[in-house]
C-alpha cells in the first residue's frame, strides 16, 4: 500500500512537471506568434501592429516595404 501510495505520488509529481513545461512551452509560443505581429513605431516606440499606415500613437506616417 505504501508503495503504491509512492508510485501515485510520483505519477502526480510528472504529471505536474509535464502539465508545467507543456504550459511554458506552450506560453511562449503563444507570445511568439503575438510577437511577430507586432512592431514598434520608429518615431514614438509604442507597439503598432505590422501594416498600419498612420501610428495611433503619434500619428507618423509609416512605410512597410
Ligand atoms: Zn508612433
């Protein structure tokens, strides 16, 4: 009994560990995908999404070639 009570225990225990790294894993690939989306606007530094012709932030007119 108290071995399987072991075995459990360290079943939950990888579970867990894979559960986290498949996350994190996960996570940042998420935000990579996000990421590459988005650029910074040369003039004002603010995040702007690739394609946009006038910056929201500082209205400059900006060129994606
Ligand atoms: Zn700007």
């Amino acid at each position: 009994m108290a071995q399987e009570t072991s075995l459990n225990s360290n079943d939950d225990v990888l579970a867990a560990i894979l559960g986290a790294v498949i996350g994190i894993v996960g996570g940042f690939f998420l935000i990579s995908l996000l990421e590459g989306k988005k650029q910074k606007c040369p003039v004002c530094n603010n995040n702007i999404e690739q394609g946009v012709g006038v910056c929201p932030h500082c209205g400059a007119v900006l060129q994606w070639s």
